[in-house]
C-alpha cells in the first residue's frame, strides 16, 4: 500500500465523518436554535434532553474518527505542502470544536439528559439551552474551517 493512497483514503475518511459533525451543528445553528425559542420549556427538556442523550453515544466515535483521519493525512503527508497545512487548519479547528464541546456543552448535555431520562422538569431549563445554544455558531464556523478546509485540501492534493 503506497503513500499516496492511504493519504487520499484519510483525507475521504475525515471528510465524510466531519461531514456528519459539521451537519449536525449546522443544522442545530439554523434550524434547531430557533425552533427552541418557540418551545415550551417541557417540550426543550424532553426532546433536547432525549437528543443529547443520544448524541452523546453516538456521535463521539464519528468526531474522533474526523479528527484522527485528518492527523493521519498529516503524519504520512506532513507540512511541507497546502494540503498538509489545511489537514492541520482543519485538525486544528476540529481539537478546538471538541475542547468547547466538552467543556462547555458536555456538561449541559449531561444535566439535560438525566433529567429527561428521569422525567425531571428543569426549572432552569431556558438559561440552560440558550447558554448551550450561545455557543453553537461558533462551533458550525469551526465545522466549516474544518471541511472548507478538508475539501479544499482533496482537491488540490498531488
């Protein structure tokens, strides 16, 4: 197995799984985040709190997939190239992606997600989702550097 094609096959790996992390925060900053502002707070506790419970299962090997794939590309490539500079830019963008995610909304995540797995209405529920949801654009901005980044890197790799 040569160089080159474990370099194209990391840069498809990373692009398809950030393509599905990218999806869902884009879609939560678009759609979701608004629709939250015209729910009731029972209706946010529970089905955002079932979400996050899921999503918290699922999604995590597909982020560590994006990132390891882009850091493969990386290691076999190097930085001596524009696609290897943007695997890094797109690296990078992922490691902070992940760092707002775990410690700002993994947290949240968690208090909603017991509380919808207890039946528990939160009384706090509000401040809750919109402290989740102010971070969110951010977080879609960072998917976005990540894949412009990915793909731009698959197209002009040699």
């Amino acid at each position: 197995m040569n160089i080159h094609f474990i370099n194209e096959i990391s840069l498809i790996i990373a692009i398809l799984s950030t393509g599905v992390v990218y999806g869902t925060d884009v879609f939560f900053a678009f759609v979701v985040k608004k629709a939250v502002t015209k729910s009731d707070d029972s209706s946010i506790g529970d089905l955002i709190g079932w979400i996050h419970l899921i999503a918290d299962k699922r999604m995590p090997p597909i982020g560590i997939t994006s990132i390891l794939s882009s850091v493969i590309f990386i290691c076999f490539n190097g930085l001596t190239g524009t696609s290897g500079w943007l695997a890094f830019i797109a690296a990078v963008s992922l490691l902070v992606h992940l760092t707002i995610y775990l410690s700002f909304c993994k947290p949240i995540n968690s208090e909603m997600s017991l509380a919808a797995k207890s039946g528990i209405k939160l009384p706090n529920i509000r401040v809750l989702q919109n402290k989740w949801d102010s971070v969110i654009s951010v977080r879609a901005i960072l998917l976005t550097a990540a894949m412009t980044s990915l793909l731009i890197s698959i197209v002009i790799y040699p």
